[in-house]
C-alpha cells in the first residue's frame, strides 16, 4: 500500500470488466495517475492489465475505502453501485464520482445521440446508427451495447450513437447530448434502488444539457414532468398529437412524419406496433439530429431488427416466421405477442419451450387467448407449460425439430409463427443464441 499512497492525485477506476478496461486504458493514454480496482480476486481484465501496463497499482478482493477517500476522481463501472460502503465514505470526502459515460462525455469531439429506456434501447441504439450511415456519416455506435463507450472515442467520427443503462446514467450529470430520448419505462432494476421512482429518476439524467428531447407521448413514466431542453419532439403509436405517429385509421398502415404520410408498414422488415414505436423513435432522433429523411427511411425499410429478438427471418407460403430466442421469460414472450398480435388476427402459431425457472405460464393466457390460435409446447418443462396453460389449443412435440414441423404444419394464411420460447435454452442449447441459429436454420431450409 506504500506504492499507493505514494502517488498524489489519481483516479481510481473501481470494476475490471470491459467498461473499467477501457477507462483504465484512457486515462493511461492521457497521462493520469491510475489505481484499478475489484471486488473479485480474479478481475476478468486484470491479468491483461498487468501485462501491458506493468506499473499499473491494482487492488484486487475488496476496495480499499483508504485509498478512494484520497483519489482525484472516481469512475465506478456500471455494475458496482454507488451506495456500496466505501464509496459513500469516499462521497462523504468530496471525492467526485462519475461514470465511463461521464469521462466519455467530456472527451468526444463529435455530437451524442444518447438513448435510454427498459426495453428497445439496443434496436433503437443499431437502427439509429445505421440511419446515420446511410445518410454519409462516420457513426460510432456502443455504450451499453458492444464497444464500451472510451473506446469509441476518435477523431473521425461525425456522431456517437449511445445505449446507456441506467447504471451508467446514475453518475452521468452532463452528458450534453445533441439529441436524447427514454424511450419507455416498466419496472427494473428494483434490487438495485430505494424506490421505482428513483429507477425511472435515474433515466431522466438522460436529458441533463441536451438540445434535443425525443419523448414518447404513450408512456407517462417516460415524460419527465420538467424537462430543460430548448426542443422536443414526440413520437406515438396510439395517435397521439404527436410530430411523429402511427396511423392505425389507414390500409396498410402509415407512418406519419409531421402530417405527411412518409412510409407504410407493409415495407418495413421489423412487424408489430413495439417495432413501429422503435422506428417513429429512431426517426424522430435522427430528425433532431438533423439526418435526411430519404437516408432514414431507406436504411429503416431495409432493417431487419436485431438477432434473436422479435427477428422477422422471411416468409414462406406467405406465412411470416419470427426467431424471438431472447424471450426468456414470460414477460418477453407477453411483449412479442402483444407487439405482434395486432398484425395477425388470431393467426399466430406459438412455440413455447426450455427451462421455465419456475415461471408462472398464466399471465400468458390473455394474449394467447386474443393472439394466438396454436401453442406449440417443447422440451424440459412442457408439462408444466400445459399444465399452467390448460384450455388453449395447444399440442407437445417431442423434440426442437418436430415443434418446427407441428408450427409449420398449423399456420394460417397470411399468418405468422413466433419462436419466442419464455424459457431458457439449457435443456437443449449452450444459449439463446445457437437456440435462435437452429430456429433460423431451419426456417431457411423451407
């Protein structure tokens, strides 16, 4: 600890997963002083760390409140909560805490697009960026999702395209983005804060300095009751007195962009109203950005949504397949119904199936019973699944491949059949994501 205590004003970077790797690099990079620490005893990062940077002081096995009440600055990485012991200790000294998003912020030469939200924040996050390139510019896209937020940073970059959490927003209190939206609110995180309202209050730092506000006119929760940016614009599904909205009154529906009809959904690749929400919220950020309209709507018709999660693959004998693997619980298969549903009329296969971790398949019932005219059940738990879904036409296949067939086999005309299982993947898969391959694979092989 004598090593430590001989440096005089260092950071602190508490946390050696990807995000606190990057911010050790940085501020390396910058010329700062640098302890890194973890709570693990073996960081996922530290053996890296070491190997380049063999003068590094890294703590490893706890945090050493000594150490932090004495630090220049803090950077907490997202999954270490800002009410952990030591680091209050270190707030009570005055010791600035902030947040890779923070250092980020302070450090990009180029304008942010930040988006927020419980759901949707990742599609939103890849259309927005591809919408930026279509449109001609160099779009760094990350934060949340893929390449933390520090390694991003370049001098040639036209925009940063940012899916922040709300860990990361909680000690972020300039981000100055050029545009910022959240895009909805439901219950998260609760394990990690006082309160529901200190959930969605973390959210709104979104907005702290912005130019531009996007808000979604559907979600209450979403809408900060003051908000300080010079601009907003709203987005809505439910026709809502919105500059961008959802007409539901024509046939196919339209996309309306500040009166005029610009798009109708028979031409987009990602379905249901969650996803049209997405691309009125995309299109309303790259708008506040100031992207051309034509570039948008080309790059969003030619979206086909993000792997595994509500991925409309093609359509066969005029039958529409979703690769929905992501939905591992029965919350997300609800979600991917109800976004779905409207679509389809009562032409919905479902295929539902894996490890229920004791879920409750119930709270199902009302969207299958207005959505769905077949469940397909597989896999582990499939008793239980019928059992909790007694009454439904529903039928039990003994294997992946065979709950295919049987979906396959029942689909209407002009309907859709939905994998989106409300389990986990162990019984059969390594994950999620080879469950969502096989189901691919075979939907490609029709």
């Amino acid at each position: 600890m004598s090593q430590v205590n001989a440096l005089t004003n260092y950071h602190v970077v508490i946390g050696l997963g990807k995000t606190g790797d990057s911010a050790v690099r940085h501020l390396l990079a910058q010329g700062e002083n640098v302890i890194a620490m973890d709570t693990r005893e073996e960081a996922p990062f530290a053996s890296e760390l070491r190997a380049t940077y063999p003068d590094l002081q890294l703590i490893e096995g706890g945090l050493d409140a000594s150490v932090l009440i004495n630090a220049a600055r803090i950077i907490a990485s997202p999954g270490i909560p800002l009410a952990t012991d030591e680091i209050q200790r270190a707030i009570d000294a005055g010791v600035p805490v902030v947040s890779d998003i923070q250092v980020f912020a302070e450090a990009a030469n180029a304008p942010i697009i930040a988006i927020t939200g419980s759901n949707a924040k990742s599609t939103v996050t890849t259309l927005v960026g591809e919408m930026a390139k279509q449109c001609g510019l160099k779009a760094a896209v990350g934060g949340n999702l893929g390449t933390p937020a520090l390694e991003l940073l370049n001098s040639d970059i036209d925009v940063y395209v940012m899916e922040l959490s709300s860990f990361q927003l909680e000690a972020t209190e300039h981000l100055n983005a050029k545009v910022a939206t959240v895009l909805n609110i439901s219950p998260d995180h609760l394990d990690r804060y006082d309160s529901y309202e200190g959930y969605y209050q973390t959210k709104y730092k979104i907005f702290n300095g912005c130019e531009k506000a996007v808000i979604n006119l559907d979600d209450n929760l979403a809408q900060p009751k003051t908000l300080n940016c010079p601009e907003q614009i709203g987005f809505s599904i439910d026709g809502k007195g919105a500059d961008f909205v959802l007409d539901r009154t024509a046939q196919p529906w339209q996309l309306i962009v500040e009166g005029d009809a610009l798009l109708s959904v028979d031409q987009l690749k990602i379905k249901g109203l969650h996803n049209y929400s997405n691309a009125l919220a995309a299109l309303a950020l790259g708008h506040g950005f100031g992207l051309d309209m034509d570039g948008m709507l080309k790059a969003l018709k030619s979206f086909p949504g993000l792997d595994h999660r509500c991925q409309w693959i093609k359509q066969v004998d005029e039958v529409d397949f979703y690769n929905d693997s992501k939905g591992t619980n029965v919350g997300a298969t609800e979600a991917a119904l109800k976004g779905l549903g409207p679509e389809y009329a009562k032409r919905i296969v479902l295929m539902l199936g894996g490890v229920g971790k004791d879920a409750d398949f119930k709270v199902l019932r009302p969207v299958i019973d207005q959505y769905v005219s077949k469940v397909i059940v597989y896999g582990q738990d499939q008793d239980i699944i019928a059992k909790d879904l007694s009454g439904v036409d529903l039928d039990r296949a003994e294997s992946f491949e065979q709950a295919f067939e049987m979906a396959y086999r029942n689909a209407d005309h002009k309907g859709a059949v939905v994998f989106s299982p409300a389990c986990a993947s162990f019984d059969m898969f390594s994950g999620f994501e080879a469950r969502g391959e096989a189901f691919k694979s075979m939907v490609e092989a029709l």
